[in-house]
C-alpha cells in the first residue's frame, strides 16, 4: 500500500486497523479495507495515516472524488507530509484537476527537499496531461537525475519531447519501451540493427503495438530495403495484402508464427529514429495504394454521383485500445453534425462500434460498408472512392493519410504525440486535417467545426 511515511503511528487498534486493511488490499479486496478504516477512525479520528491509507483503497477503487476527500482530511491533520500531497496530487489529476494537480505535486517536492524522483515523476505526469510538455520535460528530466534507471521517467519524456517534435531527443528515449516490458517478451532472431547498410544479409522487422503503428512506418520501408539484402517483415494478418503491395518485403510473416533465422532484427517503431531527425526531415509523400483486385468491387460498391460528397465516417478505434474512451466519440454526434444534404455518409466502422448503427433516429441514411471489409487493403479500396474521410484517432487515419486522401481527425484535449500541439495540419500526413477543442471535453466544439465545414465543402 503506497501511504506517506513518517505518519505517527497510534498503537493498539489503530496498527491493528491499518495492518488488516493493508492484507486486505494486497489482496484486492479494496472494499473490505475501507470499511476496516472508516471504522478504525471513527475511533481514531487524528490518525493521519488511516485518512491517508482510506484515500489510497479509495484510488484503487477509481473513486478518485472520495480519495480526495480523505487526503484533505489528512492534511488538515498534518500538512507537512510528503506522500499525501503527492498521493492528493495523483487523484486529483485522475478528476482532470490538473492545476491542483501540479500544485500539490510541487508542495510534495518542496518537502522532500527534491530529493525524491518519484515526486518529479508525478509532476510531469501532470505537465503532460495538461498539454504543457515543455515543463513536463523538465520534471522528467529531474527525475532522471536523481535516478538514472527511471525507465517509466524516460519513457514519459521520450513522449513529451515527440509531442513537441524534439525527435532527435524524443526518438532515444523512446527506445526504453524495449525495457519496460512494454513490449511482449520474445526471444528474437540474430542481433539488433543499427539503421545501417545490410548488403548480403537478412534483416527482419518485428511487428508492435497497433494496426496504426505499421502504417505509419510503412514509409520508411522501401528506404529500409535499399540498405540492404533481404528484407522480412512481420505483420498482423490483416495488414498484410496491403503491405505486399508495396513490392519491397522478400517474405512477409503473419504475426503469431515462427520467426525465421535471420541475421538481424529491428522493431518497426523503432525505425523513424533511424531516418528523421526532425520534423523537417519526415517522408510525407502518398506512399499506400489498394492492391489492383479490390478497386473493381468498391467500385460498385460506391458509385459516383454528381452533386454528391462521399464521406467515410468512423467514430471509434479498438475497444480493447486502453486510451480508446479518450478518443472515440458516439456515432450520433457524427450523425448530427455531418447527415447533410449533398452528402452521402459510408461506415468504414468495424467492430463492436458498428452496432451503433442500429440505434439511428430516422433521416439521411448512413451505408454500412463494414461487411465488405474484410481487411486493411479492403478499406483502402474504399477510401479511394471516397472523397473525404472523418473520424477520430485511430489507424483508419493513417490508412487515409498514407493514401494521400482527404482525412479530417478530430482530436480530443491530450491527442496522441504525433499529432504534435496546437497544429490543425499533420507533417506526416499532407492529406490531413486536424480539428481540436478549445478545451479538455469540448466535442461539441470539436463537432461543431466539422460540421460548418462540411456544409462549406458540400456548398450548402
């Protein structure tokens, strides 16, 4: 149990309490323990470290309001205590309180003299949440000179340092996620490359993280290629028609199956490090297609109409994506702002999402494209007869991008890093619109704006 240290222990039933609830929450069985504490003081009411050990099971609840409600009422015990500033600080960022956030983290580092790297830690957790990367960078940065082998302290500035396109800082610590068990732990084959000339050997390239991630660092791959000799890639099942198309890979592996011997191995996110050292330097030219033996069916599929704007609309990423809720939206918020007249709505939704088309109120009709696309070479068949995609973050927009076709993404208050900050266009994706709140939960803004534009390119 995470609870301040140096919180004087009342003795007797007080030790017993905050023992028998610490049991209790190793075990998980949070609600138990607070029940333990909330009777402990009741009987013990000065005690700060059952207040503080209350709001921590509280936390681990998700019931961050009422671990807030304990950590003040410990501090107004005692205010000179190090952990509950910070563990306050923590619980108020998860209520998106991020002002009160970094106060309370910087009030728990001016007790601890800055001594502790956890603490600055905390600090730049919030920075970055609050969008301000460039201190957050510094808190990290503090971190890492206390502790040299923070890797999460690394990790977390690697990623502040991208938002704001510092690549040639941001791309080294990006690598720590090779450490941190971020990465599935695999026993690969030959050693790791260096981004140099490979002539005469067999170099293959790991597939990680998510669908998005190949795509956008399908890019690089023909620079990949003409390094050197042969050249494997490793890809999930349903990107690899799409992949093959671009006629560099010698061999193409579906994620899940075994790895043939080579000589060399590389992680594909790993590959910009090799090639842009800023953002001036990034290959932002169409580098995708649809393989020839789709285009027909989509053809038909969607017919072109005069007068008629194609629009593609997808409203969420993989369910199973932790940050998803962060950036998907409801279908009907795209129903609103973009069923117009002149324009007629495609699903390129797939999954669990899709069954938000059963739940329309009756108007312009939305056509489900989703039984047709059975992979990533699929949709980029269909978004090539579209003639603007719209949507929220996830791989479907680097599908676009990479096409070189018009793509509007509408972006929640903390996006993803390589939309970099404040940009409404993508320097790695020229096709690319970027549409953001003005603030943290301001979609209808967001919604708002698209829809204004959308009636503008359909000459309403």
């Amino acid at each position: 149990m995470n609870t301040a240290e140096g919180v004087t222990v009342h003795p007797n039933d007080s030790q017993w309490a905050f023992a028998e609830a610490s049991t209790l929450h190793d075990a998980s069985r949070f609600a138990e323990a607070e029940i333990v504490l909330r009777d402990a003081i009741t009987r013990d009411p000065s005690n700060v470290r059952l207040r503080n050990a209350r709001g921590v099971t509280f936390a681990a609840m998700n019931r961050y309001l009422d671990a807030v409600c304990c950590y003040r009422e410990a501090l107004a015990y005692d205010g000179s205590i190090t952990g509950i500033w910070t563990n306050l600080g923590n619980a108020l960022a998860r209520l998106n309180h991020l002002n009160s956030a970094i106060y309370c983290h910087r009030r728990a580092i001016a007790l601890s003299q800055g001594r502790d790297p956890l603490l600055y830690h905390n600090l730049g957790t919030s920075f970055a949440e609050a969008g301000e990367h460039s201190e957050a960078v510094i808190s990290f940065s503090n971190a890492l000179k206390l502790n040299e082998a923070y890797h999460s302290a690394r990790w977390d500035r690697g990623l502040s340092y991208l938002h704001l396109g510092n690549y040639a800082q941001g791309w080294p610590d990006y690598e720590i996620r090779k450490v941190t068990g971020q990465l599935p732990a695999r026993k690969l084959p030959g050693s790791e490359w260096d981004g140099k000339p490979y002539g005469g050997k067999r170099l293959i390239l790991i597939c990680e993280q998510g669908f998005g991630d190949m795509l956008w660092v399908a890019r690089y791959l023909a620079q990949v290629k003409a390094l050197g000799g042969e050249l494997v890639i490793e890809c999930r099942p349903e990107l690899i028609s799409l992949i093959a198309h671009l006629g560099v890979a010698d061999r193409i592996i579906p994620r899940g199956s075994s790895l043939p011997q080579t000589d060399l191995h590389c992680y594909i996110c790993s590959l910009p490090g090799f090639f842009t050292k800023d953002v001036a330097s990034i290959p932002n030219r169409t580098y995708l297609a649809a393989p020839f033996d789709r285009r027909d069916r989509f053809k038909a599929l969607i017919p072109a109409t005069a007068g008629l704007l194609k629009v593609g609309i997808v409203w969420s990423g993989s369910v199973t994506f932790g940050n998803n809720r962060r950036r998907a939206q409801p279908l009907l918020s795209f129903f609103q702002a973009c069923a117009l007249p002149g324009v007629q709505l495609y699903s390129l939704q797939k999954g669990e999402p899709s069954a938000e088309l059963h739940s329309l109120p009756q108007g312009w009709p939305i056509i489900d494209l989703s039984p047709h696309l059975n992979d990533f070479a699929d949709t980029a068949a269909a978004i090539e007869q579209l003639d603007l995609v719209v949507m929220t973050d996830s791989a479907v927009a680097h599908l676009a991008g990479a096409l070189g076709k018009p793509v509007w993404v509408l972006l929640g208050r903390n996006a993803h890093w390589l939309w970099l900050t404040h940009r409404t266009d993508s320097p790695w994706y020229p096709s690319m619109r970027l549409f953001r709140p003005r603030a943290g939960g301001d979609w209808d803004h967001v919604f708002d704006k698209v829809s204004a534009e959308l009636m503008s390119l359909a000459r309403l």
